[in-house]
C-alpha cells in the first residue's frame, strides 16, 4: 500500500488553481489520509530522520486521535494503522482509533516546532457498473474540493496481463485515449456534488475485470500540486473499505469504546452509620459515547450461607458540578467494599480504582492525618506557584479540595462540593484552597491558603535564525527554550535598506512560511517572543537571504484542431507571462504565443486562449503539444483532439 501511495504523489495530471493552506506539506514530504480505512501514511520528511514526530488528527479544536513514530529517512516516514507501523495511540494517551472523516486535519508536529498539516477531501466513489466495454464509476464530491486536483482510479492486479497495469485511471475530461493503451478515460462533474468517471475498454476481459475488482474503486483528491506534479495533501477515499484499527492490538475505533473509569474514595462517618463516596471519572475518548450516569456500590463482606453479600446500590445521572453519593443506612460493624462505575448508555465501565483501600479503621481510632501542602503555603500572604501538591502522612487518607468561600467539609464528611485530589492542583489564577485529609475513620485535617501564579516576565529574545530562500517566499526558523512562551513576532526587513517589509507577521510555532518577497531581493528577518507579560525583546537580524522566481504552474485544459483553425486553452499561476504552444517536445518548434491574463471572479489565478488560424494551424492535427511558459513553468505532453 505505501507502494500505491507513493505512485499517487508521483502521478501527473491536470491542475487548477491551488486551495489556500500554507501549511501543506512540500514535496518529498506530504500526508497520505485513507479515511476509509483511518490509516496516515507519512510521506518523505528526510530532515527529520531519526526524529520522533506526533501526528494528530483534528477535529475543529477537538484531538480526535494521535500517535507518535519515528522518522525512517526512507519515502515512508512511517505509517499509522498499517501493517508494519504503528498504532493509533502510539506512545500518546489517546487509545483510540479515530474514526477520519471529511474535514478533519491531520498535523504533524516535530520537537523543534515545526508542523505541516492535510485538510481530509470529501469525495468518495460507488461501484463500478458495466456495460459490455464501458464501465463507469460515479461518486460524491463536495462542492469544496477543487475539480483539478481530482482523479478517479479501479485497481485490480488481474489487469496487468490484460492491460500491462494494475489500474486505469481518469482524470478531469473528455475520453482520451490511455498514455499506454488499452482503454481510453474521462471524467465529467454533472452536478456540484456528484462525479462519473467513464472507461471504454479495447477488450471485454479487461473491462470484465475493472467492473469486478473487489475494493478497487477509488476517489483521490488533493489540496496542492507542485510545478512537477506533486500531489500534496492526498485523500484516498477506498469504496467498501472498513475502518477502525488496522492490524492487532491497536485500540478500537470509538464506537466500540467501554465507558471510561477514573479513579474514586469513600469516608465513613464517625458513627460508622453513612459513608461519602467521591470519584473523579475520565472524560471519554473522542468519537466515543458520552458518560451518561454512575453506578455505585456498596457490598458488605460478610456473605451468607449461600455466599451472597448485602448491599446497596444508587444509580445517579451526570452532574458536571457534582460527582459523589453518601449512603446511609450502613452496618457500623460491617466492612463494605465499594465499586463505583461510569455508564454509557447500555455500556458500564470496569471499577474505577479506590484511593486508600486498606482495611476498615480499628475500633476507637482518633489519630487524624496530617496534611503536607507544597510548596509551603505563606501564612501571611499569598504562595506564588503554577501548581500545589498536597498529600498527607498516611497513605489511607483521602484528599479533597474546593476553591473560593465553598467549605470542603461538612457534617464530618466531604462537602457535596468537594473534588478528589488525584494529582497536582493546577493555579492559573488567583485562587483560594481548602484542603482536607481524611480517613476512613472520620478523623480529618484541613488546611486553607491563598494561591497565584507568579508574575510573568516577557520572554528572552530567540537565537539560533536562519532561513531557506524559494520561490519568492522563505522558510524562517529559530530556537527558543522558554516554557511560558505562547508565540511569536516575525518582522522581515530588506537587508539593503533596513526597512520593514510588511506588518509582524505572527506565529505559534518554531518557523514561519514567509511569502510574497521579490526574487532576486535580499531580506533579513527578526523574532520576538511573547507570553502572558507579552513581547520581550527583538532578536539580532538573521543572515542574508536571497527568494528565487516563482516557476510558473501551466495546465493544458483543451486543445483542439480542426483544418485552419487551432485553438489551445489553459491555466497558469504568473499573470502577465507569455505562454508558447509547442509540438513535437517542450522544446519543439513553437506554434504560437499567448499571454497569461488573470481568470474572470470567482476563479483564482491566470488563464490563458490561444486561436492559431489558416497556415498557423498547420495542415494536420499536430498530435501531442507542450505549453511553455516565460515564467518557467511546463505542461504537457497533451494530446489534440479533431473537431
């Protein structure tokens, strides 16, 4: 498969106007999306090999998924959710498979800060339908996805010996007959929203097996194409694939999630008669059924003649502002186990694991716990600190907290408000805390303070500039190790004059794509940090840096010939070139020149409609054609047809 996905990012065809997203990844590297099957393939990244690199899947703001791998050096990075890689959830908390829909973006991120990410194309093909040697795929398409940057593909190995390939293919056109022979292809969109691509086979076997290849149907799309004819930003929508995990011992997909579990305590009152049982659940794992209630039981451990244990359970329904129960009514002789679990629907989760599950008190036991707070809290003022973690002298204690005028205990037990400590109590700011140990005796200790986080100091300026000139853009990265950093100020500067170039250009990463510079112009560039205090200083100006020209993206859309009349129509992305229709090669004879003028609203870009007549034409179909353009950039061959 990573073979398939590699050939796709080398294949040629028609190309349009570019969708807007800078972070695209450039060719070699690029993000390969299956969603049917919920499989990545990491394309090319080789200055990064032996690196560690975090891929997510987004939806909106929410991470639906993520897995780390490592960097190979090869064509394939790696792979997620593919025989031979790794796993959805690879060294990352989220053990999920996420089920990859349209919309949704995958991001890689490396430890130095840079990330490029693929928008996932809405397309998706049915099954093939024959009719003796035609057979035809028809699909979905959304009106978003742009037309050019479109093919559709059958793939069956049975073909090879029919046709001397394992797949045909069509592209946005006319039939034309294949670069190979054997069959001839078009594609055609006849509503915004639907496609069908149209094979006419030489043979009947070949179209046999097209019509009858098990899960070959395919609908690729993608967001970018380079002046080679790069696909960059690829989707691979797989008719009658399955999703969820790949191969064995990856997570399930989120519909086959459990109900999640966290973690709980329970106190009983000093009169033995009730018990406060407090839990802290686990939000569920994206894509997977919400938490719809708890369940909490209390079991007593004595059993009868027949080895059943009373008890009693309460079933509560989610309340955001309260996760506890008290139940009275207990056996102050009794010792009782207790077993709280989350619910989803008709789903319930294993017990969530109990803090301080030691055996029940002994009788007359007053020692109470002892709170430790740190960092130490200031008895006069407020503690400055971005966390406090409290903990007691005993390890069958429970620790609970509220902030504000809210009472962290009550009637001897908890208060309703009173949240679990299960780890480091996060101070974003100003915040008052009341703390509280307790065992399950009912002896307790608590304690209050006032808590902030501590004045911020801008940042440092980052070190380490540099940059890497293209085409009439640059690649600007730097360093900096500050962890309160939440962005960055990049100004470019014209290295002869000094002068700023544009407005500051923001950023939260470690580099910045910076587009629009002149060819053939030198530029520096600066960089400020920035956090809660809000920009520190500016950085020393980097090196010299020099842009390229722009290479000029030329398509062939249609080029037809008739006797004295030839007319030739195209795309090319440098308004004001000159385009040249050439035959024979891309450095063939020139038949005739036209001009680049920019595409009538809402299209983007330049086009260009070029009509040779009379001896200009030629006196026969010139056959295949290449257009040149003065900007750089080459299409073709393209093949004319009569008419």
């Amino acid at each position: 498969m990573a073979a398939v996905a590699a050939a796709a990012l080398a294949a040629t065809g028609a190309a349009g106007a570019i969708m807007a997203s800078a972070a695209v990844p450039t060719f070699p590297d690029n993000l390969v999306v299956f969603p049917d099957r919920d499989f990545i393939s990491v394309e090319g990244f080789q200055g990064h090999a032996g690196e560690r690199a975090t891929v997510e899947i987004r939806r909106g703001t929410q991470v639906m998924g993520s897995a780390q791998g490592e960097v190979s050096g090869t064509d394939v990075a790696f792979e997620i959710n593919h025989p031979g890689g790794v796993c959805w959830g690879n060294d990352t908390n989220l053990k999920v498979t996420p089920d990859i829909r349209p919309g949704d973006v995958a991001v890689i991120k490396f430890a130095d800060g840079t990330s490029q990410d693929t928008t996932v194309q809405d397309a998706q093909a049915s099954d093939a339908v024959q009719d003796g040697t035609k057979v035809t795929v028809s699909g979905h398409i959304d009106p978003g996805v742009n037309t050019d940057f479109f093919e559709q593909r059958i793939i069956n190995p049975d073909m090879v010996d029919l046709i001397g390939r394992r797949d045909v293919r069509a592209l946005p056109g006319p039939l034309t007959p294949a670069p190979k022979g054997g069959y001839s292809s078009g594609l055609e969109f006849p509503t915004p929203e639907t496609f069908v691509a149209t094979y006419e086979f030489d043979t009947q076997e070949a179209a046999d097996a097209a019509a009858n290849a098990p899960l070959g149907e395919r609908a690729m799309a993608w967001q970018e194409q380079d002046a080679d004819g790069n696909r960059q930003g690829l989707t691979i929508a797989e008719f009658g694939e399955a999703g969820g995990p790949g191969f064995g011992g990856c997570p399930a997909g989120p519909a086959d999630q459990a109900a999640p579990a966290g973690t709980a305590a329970f106190v009983r009152s000093a009169d033995k008669s009730s018990m406060k049982v407090t839990w802290t659940p686990t939000t569920a794992l994206p894509g997977a059924a919400t938490v719809t209630g708890y369940s909490v039981e209390a079991l007593a451990a004595t059993t009868t003649a027949t080895g059943m244990r009373s008890g009693m359970t309460r079933r509560l329904p989610v309340d955001p502002n309260n996760n506890s129960a008290t139940l009275t009514g207990l056996d102050a002789n009794e010792d009782y186990t207790v077993e709280v679990r989350s619910m989803a629907g008709s789903k319930m989760s294993d017990a969530f694991p109990l803090q301080a599950t030691g055996s029940a008190p002994a009788p007359g036991d007053t020692a109470a716990p002892k709170l430790a707070v740190s960092p130490a809290m200031n008895a006069t003022g407020v503690t400055e600190t971005t966390s406090v973690t409290v903990s007691s002298d005993t390890d069958t204690a429970q620790l609970f907290y509220t902030t504000g005028d809210t009472p962290v205990i009550e009637g001897g037990l908890p208060s309703d408000a009173a949240k679990l400590i299960d780890g480091p109590i996060a101070i974003t700011g100003p915040t008052t805390l009341h703390l509280l140990a307790i065992d399950r005796a009912g002896n307790f200790d608590v304690a209050q303070g006032d808590f902030a986080p501590p004045a911020s100091v801008a940042p440092e300026a980052p070190t380490g500039l540099s940059a890497a000139a293209g085409q009439e853009s640059a690649t600007l990265r730097w360093t900096a190790t500050d962890p309160t950093i939440s962005g960055y100020g990049v100004q470019v500067y014209n290295a002869a004059t000094n002068a700023a170039v544009g407005a500051l250009r923001e950023t939260d990463a470690k580099t910045l794509t910076a587009d629009g510079l002149a060819a053939g112009t030198a530029y520096t560039f600066t960089v400020k940090a920035k956090n809660s205090a809000g920009y520190g200083a500016e950085s020393a100006k980097s090196a010299a840096f020099t842009p390229t020209n722009v290479t000029d993206r030329v398509t062939i859309s249609s080029a037809r010939w008739k006797s004295g009349d030839f007319r030739i129509r195209g795309t090319a992305s440098k308004i004001g070139a000159t385009v040249s229709v050439r035959r024979d090669s891309a450095t063939g004879p020139v038949m005739g020149n036209g001009l680049v003028t920019a595409a009538a609203a809402p299209a983007t870009g330049g086009e260009y409609d070029m009509r040779l007549r009379n001896g200009a034409a030629g006196t026969s179909n010139p056959g295949k054609i290449w257009v040149t353009s003065t900007g750089g950039g080459v299409a073709g061959p393209f093949t004319v047809t009569n008419g």
